[in-house]
C-alpha cells in the first residue's frame, strides 16, 4: 500500500509549471486587454491542475500495467514499483480527469466559452492517450507535440478567451513560449529516460533523435521561448519584461548541453520547471504593467 507521500510523488508536482504558468501568462494577457477575472482564472488554474495530476497517474497506470516502467531512474512510479494497486492509480486518474472536466464546464457556462467545449473533449482524450489505450501517441514521438498544443496553446488562449472574449499578439507570443517550455520539461523527462525506452520499444521524440539531437532540441525549445516575448511585445512592450527570467535557463541548458545520463539529468528537470514558473511570472509582470504605464 503506497503512503500518502508516495501517492503525492507519483503526482509529480515537479510538472505543476507546466500548468500553473500557461494559465498566469492567459491571466495576464486578459488583463493587458482590460478584461481579467479572478474566479475565470481560479477555475482555468484548477483544471490545468488537475488535468495534469491526471495525466501523470494515467502515465503511471499505462506504462506500469506495459512494464515499460520498471527500471527507471525518475520519481516514484506507483504502478511500475508496486507500490499500489493499478485500479487505484487508474481510478485517481480518472477522478482528476472527472473533476478537471467538471470545473472546465463550469468554467466554459460562466463564460459562455463553448467553443472551448471541443477542445476541452479533446484535451481528455490526448490525457488518457498519451501511454493509454491500445495506441498510445506517446510512444510513437507525439508526446511534444500534444504538449504544445494543450499545455501551451490551449491553456493560454483559452484563459484569456474565457476572460476577454478576445486575443492579440501578446496571447499568442506567450502561447508559444509557454507551450515550448513546456516541451523542454517533457525533452527533458524523455531525455533522462532514452536508454530504458528505447529497450523497451518506446519511440519518444529523445529515442528518434538520439542523445546528440535532443539535447539540441532542448536548447533550441528554449530559445524559442525568448524569442516569443518579441512577438508579445508588438501589442504590450513591457512583454520585453519576461527577458528578466534568461539567467535561470543558464543552470538547465548547461546541464542537458553536457554529457549529462539518467539520474544526473534530474536537476535539469526541476530547473527547467523553475524557469517555465520564472518566465511566466516575469512575462505576466510585464503584461500587467502594459496598462499602467503605456495606458
């Protein structure tokens, strides 16, 4: 029976960036467009939470019944180490999905953001699919890609349409950024685990391109990030503020840039989510500012 501080590693809060920053970046681009509402941006806060609690339990369910899990240098995997009984841990998933969806719709009626509707379908079923069911994209390299869809684009255009019912180059500029740092944890993630996925056929992005190419991947996700605060900064200059969060990729790219293996990329992971967190927060000081100093 696996204790509560095991069930709390298995939820992985070293990912939480991953969904906290999308939804401040969406706050504060309402916000720059006059519009912002702290109840909208709690429940946009809460589902991309829990969506991403979910995931990485139905991850730990789906790789661990696979046994694709069972020689891994990361966190905890319930499942894989048999710590608990995988109906739980598949059951936890499902309640953080359930629960996510039941606050997204509450969210999407509030608002009366029903387009989101669709896409909010859709980010359940690339939750579950992700290791699950008979077909998992993510062992076939289209795990990033799925990231960067919803834990970039949709996370931030969607905070912000459900606040101000409109977007401008700022949205879409801190959509990129968030969503390719968000790339960064997961290249990162499947960086550290090459070796055992690619023995056990797993066909991630980092098996496909090997140590080399990844890493380079890795590098280039980052600046891609920094280069969408030129984008934001068309409609807000004070975007430009995001830059501020630079030094703290200096630590990661260091790491994953040298010949760095398994357990010694774990830091780089952590690091990677704090500079996710850091740029968030800097883009969404600059964003906030926009009108109180350029009006």
């Amino acid at each position: 029976m696996a204790t509560l501080a095991q069930w709390i590693e298995g939820a992985r809060p070293r990912t939480l960036p991953a969904a906290v920053a999308p939804v401040m970046v969406g706050t504060a681009s309402a916000y720059a467009l006059g519009a912002a509402d702290a109840t909208f941006a709690l429940l946009a806060l809460l589902v991309a939470v829990g969506f991403q609690v979910g995931v990485n339990y139905a991850n730990d369910y789906s790789d661990g019944v696979r046994g694709t899990d069972e020689d891994r240098v990361g966190p905890v995997r319930l499942v894989g180490q048999r710590l608990a009984d995988p109906a739980n841990v598949k059951a936890a998933a499902f309640a953080c999905f359930f629960g996510a969806s039941v606050l997204g719709l509450a969210l999407v009626a509030l608002s009366s953001s029903w387009v989101l509707l669709v896409l909010g379908a859709a980010a359940i079923w690339a939750a579950w699919n992700y290791t699950g069911g008979s077909n998992p994209y993510g062992y076939r390299g289209l795990g990033e890609v799925m990231v960067f869809i919803f834990f970039g684009l949709f996370a931030v255009l969607g905070t912000t349409w459900t606040q101000a019912q409109r977007l401008d180059w700022a949205t879409l500029g801190g959509a990129v950024g968030c969503g390719a740092l968000a790339c960064a944890i997961l290249v990162t993630n499947n960086l550290r685990d090459l070796e055992g996925d690619r023995a056990v056929d797993k066909r991630t992005v980092a098996v496909r391109l090997g140590f080399r190419r990844t890493r380079s991947l890795y590098t280039w996700l980052i600046v891609i990030a920094f280069l969408m605060l030129g984008v934001a900064a068309l409609s807000h200059p004070t975007a430009l503020l995001g830059l501020l969060a630079a030094p703290l990729a200096v630590r990661p790219v260091r790491v994953v840039r040298g010949e760095t293996y398994g357990r010694d990329l774990l830091p780089a992971l952590a690091q990677t989510g704090v500079l996710q967190l850091g740029y968030a927060v800097a883009l969404s000081l600059g964003l906030v500012l926009a009108p109180l100093l350029l009006g």
